[in-house]
C-alpha cells in the first residue's frame, strides 16, 4: 500500500480503489489503515473537484513530508515488503 502511495504524483495521485487493486487487498483492510494514516498526519485526502459522471466522487490520498520519511525508513530497514531482493550473500540487493 506503502508502495502505492510513494509511487503516485500529483498528476496522477492515488485513489481508494486504485491502492486496493494495486496492493491487492480488500476495502476493509484499506480504508481503515488510510484513516489511522491521516490522523497520524502521514497522509492527506482531499475530495476529486470536478465532473465524475456515472461514479462516486473519489477520495486521493498523497503521502505528507512526514510520511514520505517514514516510508523511506521502513523502506530501508525492510526492503522485503517494497519488493526487494535481498542478495544471496551479505543481504545485498
């Protein structure tokens, strides 16, 4: 989900749906952990502006400063969940 959210811009920011699909889990294990983020201030939602015919209107996420140095710590200490491969020999990619 992490992942999702690091890779998204603001030309292309990351919707409810979309990280679902992306990080292959379910709205129930996603919007909660997106709701604890914001309230963490680790993420921002704001509302989609404009027409959005024949759907809801869509709820984009992007990470904070302060979420973007979380994330790139969890990334290096656990490189596995952003899909690093760990090396066979001294742990290197």
């Amino acid at each position: 989900m992490i992942k999702v959210l690091l890779a998204s811009t603001p030309d292309d920011p990351a919707w409810g749906l979309m990280i679902c699909e992306e990080a292959d889990l379910g709205s129930g294990t996603v919007y909660p952990i997106l709701e604890r983020l914001v309230e963490a201030g680790w993420v921002t939602r704001y509302e989609e502006t404009g027409e959005h015919p024949g759907r809801p209107k869509r709820y984009y996420y992007e990470l904070t400063a302060t979420g973007q140095q979380a994330a790139r710590e969890a990334k290096e200490r656990k490189p596995r969940f952003f899909g690093a491969r760990l090396g066979p020999e001294r742990g290197t990619a």
